[in-house]
C-alpha cells in the first residue's frame, strides 16, 4: 500500500507494475482504478508484480519470520 501511494500517478503505476512483471492489460486497469489503495495492494496485479521476495529485496521485513524466530529458535528444535 505505501509502493502503491508512493507511486502516485497512474501512468507511474502502470509502469512501475510492467517493470515488475505484471501483464500490460492488467497493470493498466489497476493503475486507472480510483479504489483506494488499501483494496488495490490486494487485487491480482499488485500481488504478482510485489510479491514477497520483491519486498524482502527491497529491504522490508517479514512478521510471520520474526514471530517464528521468536516463539520457536533454532536451539529448541
């Protein structure tokens, strides 16, 4: 969602999804769309463009990881 508010104009958008992978088509419904951009860091075009590893490369850090190298350390296995 802050990608996607950051981002903010459409033709930044559709760009910014083309050059991670998202279809052309989709990008642009997306990038047109006046939703908000809670609902569309959900919809099918975000998510296939942002995926997880993209966001790991990025530099941000993933919860679910810290919250299992917390409640289940490695010396504990």
């Amino acid at each position: 969602m802050c990608y996607w508010k950051q981002w903010r104009y459409c033709r930044t958008k559709v760009r910014e999804l083309t050059k991670l992978g998202t279809f052309l088509r989709t990008a642009i419904s997306v990038g047109l769309s006046r939703k908000g951009p809670w609902r569309l860091s959900r919809t099918l075009a975000t998510q296939s463009g942002m995926t997880n590893q993209w966001l790991r490369d990025q530099g941000l850090i993933c919860l679910k990881d810290l919250w299992v190298n917390i409640h289940y350390p490695a010396t504990a296995r």
